[in-house]
C-alpha cells in the first residue's frame, strides 16, 4: 500500500500528484485506490477522478469529498487538499457496490439476511467493508445494524464515514470508478486474503448517573427518569467539579447504551450522539438520533486527554498483532485542531505506534502544494460528518471519533 496528498489549489494538477505519489510504492496498477478530496476540489470531481484513475489505473476507485483530508501526519485542515490510498491486493476478491444494490432491505430471515448480504458481496471469506455515505440521503440507522446481521457474527468489519464536504444536501460527492454521484452512499466489501482491524477511539468523557428515557418523540428526549429532561441536564451540570466546566461549555453529547443486556456500561460501550438544541417549552432536549423509551443514556464531554489516551491504548493492543501495511483513518470534524488544537494529532498517534516519525510538509516552489512526505505506514485518509465503526459486536453511526481500519496479511 501506499498514500499520498497535495494541497494544490488546481484541481486536476492535485490529483495527479497525489495519484503519482501513491502509485511510486506500487509494482503495478492499483486493485484499489481511495480518494478523498476537500470542498475546494468538488466542483472539479470529474477531473480529480479522471486524472487519477490515468495515473493509477485501479481496478475499483472508491472516494468521498470531505471537510479535510490528510495523509501521513499531514493534514490541510479546511484547506484545498486531495489524499489517496493506493493498494495492490493479491488474492483479495474486491466487490463495490452503491446504495443502489443495498435499498430496499428486507426482513431478517435467514434467506432475506442472505440475499441482503450477496448484494454488498458478503462471502465465506469476507473480510471486511468500507462504507462512504452522504448524511442527508441514507438511513444508515436501520441500514448499519441489517448490513453487520448480513455480514454475521466473525464474518469483517464493516468500517466508513459520511461525507462532510457540505452542510446542505446536493453538495457532497461519492465516487464510485467512474460514477460520482451527490447523493446516497458507495462501498467496497473485500475478500480473501487480508485481515482488516478495526480500532475505534472515543473523543468524549461520561458524567453524571445513567438515565432511562421515560418519555419521548423522535429525535426529543422529553423525560429521563419520570423528570423533564431538561431539569435533569441542568441538576447534572451544576454538580459538576469546577474544572470539569470548560470541558462542558465545549460541547455536550449524549451516549447511549449499544447492548442493554450488560450489567454494567462502561467507557466505550456507548454510541455517542450530538446534542442538537434545546426546547425550553417543552424542558426536551433534542438530539442527532431517533430514540425509545427504555433506552439508557448518560450525558458526555468532550476531552482531548481521554482521546489520546483512549487511542494510544488501543494502538498498543494493535502492536501485538505485527506491523500493518497500510491504514484509512477515518476521523470526526470535530476532532483535529478543534478537539486537540492541532489538526494530525490522530495521525500522528497511528504512525508513532508504529514506529514512523510523523512526516513533515514539503512545499513547492510556488509555496501552494503541500504534499505528504514518505512514511514507513501508508496512511491516508479524512475528516468526516460522522464515522462508521464497530461497537459491541456491530457497527453504527459515531460521533468525535477516530476510525481507523488497519489492513495486514492473514495471519
């Protein structure tokens, strides 16, 4: 595998030399390249693609427009920038699909579960899925949780993120070969011979008890323990400690249990959701997810220590399996400078665990093309409206995290 990037405000001239970065570790064409380009970039979608499908010649291109991108410890926050992941994968069977093969879904028996699955390439020996989705256009609330039934229990990692190139419908691009569509979602399933491990790292910290939702509507929790939702929230937040409160006033989140049947929850067992507004008529507080009454939540902060120290753990349980050749880090826009204040602290911690110096930024004469500097891990990736990742045994929407799947040889 190999990466590469450029923050040349040219469209087509970034693409190419991000393609030709990533092709220099390749003996041969491409089996599967990953795109991702920034918002500057969306406009000219058709000549980014077109400039590295010349250069790389893959067999499946897969990319996503996005906020930021970054590759190596490089990363053009909000910033014209083009980064792909480039791979030559023997024996590895690739099949892409489009949120055309995945809707409508059906029921969950075995045959409808079957069939399901064959529609995103579900096999024997799948190993893995890589989900690139636009947030305004599919219900990945019901369709994450019928994709990992489809994929079984042991059978891969289904592992993505939304686009974040736009806040409005229309804006964002998937890309697929040579389709590139603004709207829905496009993947690939991988087979055969690679191991892909997921590592997915929490950005946020729990505080105050949990609380059962007693009484709501959609995306608006009304009551949480027979009380006004509202009053809890406040109750809460004035017993916090006083240096907990600038953590609070950054952001609030709310968590909610993945797996009700544990006794007891604790830091990475629930799926973290933004706060979205306020009803003060109501004493509701609404959020970024369609709730029911029964479900367990706690309310969450954001915390830029627990996040690197959440991550650095799970990169030292990663080095026990061997080094990696390559990883897609998929990680939220909420992270990166505004999280840590600096935009490649999450890349930086992927390529220290192993054992890479974080590279640094070359410029061009011009002083306008940044490109990523040769790392000993292929690295590449970008900054995401959400990200998709596995939680207690299957995968959904998350929220302030980092994503990362590593790919490495079978074991």
């Amino acid at each position: 595998m190999s990466a590469g990037l450029s923050a040349h405000a040219d469209s087509a001239r970034a693409a190419r030399a991000a393609a030709a970065q990533a092709g220099e570790g390749l003996e041969g064409p491409a089996d599967l390249a990953l795109l991702f380009l920034s918002s500057h970039h969306v406009p000219e979608a058709r000549a980014v693609v077109r400039a590295v499908r010349e250069e790389l010649h893959p067999a499946t291109l897969l990319g996503v427009s996005a906020e930021s991108v970054l590759a190596g410890a490089v990363t053009p926050e909000r910033s014209p920038g083009i980064s792909v992941l480039a791979a030559r994968m023997p024996g590895v069977t690739i099949v892409p699909f489009t949120s055309d093969d995945l809707m409508p879904y059906a029921g969950d028996s075995p045959e409808d579960l079957h069939r399901f699955g064959r529609a995103f390439g579900v096999g024997p020996d799948v190993r893995a899925t890589i989900l690139l989705a636009d947030p305004f256009s599919i219900p990945l609330g019901g369709l994450l949780p019928a994709m990992s039934r489809a994929t079984g229990e042991g059978g891969g990692v289904i592992l993505g993120g939304l686009a974040s190139a736009a806040a409005v419908p229309g804006r964002n691009v998937m890309i697929l070969d040579e389709e590139i569509r603004p709207e829905g979602a496009a993947g690939v399933t991988l087979r055969g011979a690679v191991q892909v491990d997921a590592v997915v790292s929490q950005g946020c910290r729990a505080f105050g008890p949990n609380f059962v939702v007693t009484r709501c509507k959609r995306n608006l929790i009304l009551e949480l323990g027979g009380r006004p939702a509202l009053d809890v929230l406040r109750e809460v937040a004035e017993s916090l400690p006083e240096g907990d409160r600038p953590l609070f006033e950054r952001g609030l989140f709310i968590g909610r249990v993945a797996d009700e049947y544990r006794r007891h929850f604790g830091r990475g067992d629930y799926l973290v959701r933004n706060v979205a507004g306020i009803d003060e008529d109501a004493r509701a507080i609404a959020v970024t997810e369609v709730l029911r009454v029964g479900q367990t939540v706690r309310f969450h902060m954001p915390d830029p220590e627990l996040a690197e120290t959440d991550l650095a753990m799970l990169l030292d349980a990663q080095q026990l399996r061997g080094p990696p050749a390559g990883a897609l880090l998929i990680t939220g826009t909420g992270r990166g400078s505004g999280l840590f204040g600096r935009p490649d602290a999450d890349a930086a911690a992927v390529l220290h665990a192993f054992g890479t110096s974080p590279p640094g930024a070359d410029l061009a004469k011009s002083g306008s093309a940044l490109m990523a500097t040769e790392a000993a891990l292929p690295l590449a990736g970008f900054f995401a409206a959400a990200e998709i990742g596995p939680l207690a045994g299957s995968s959904y929407v998350q929220g302030l995290t980092a994503c990362l799947a590593l790919f490495r040889a079978p074991e």
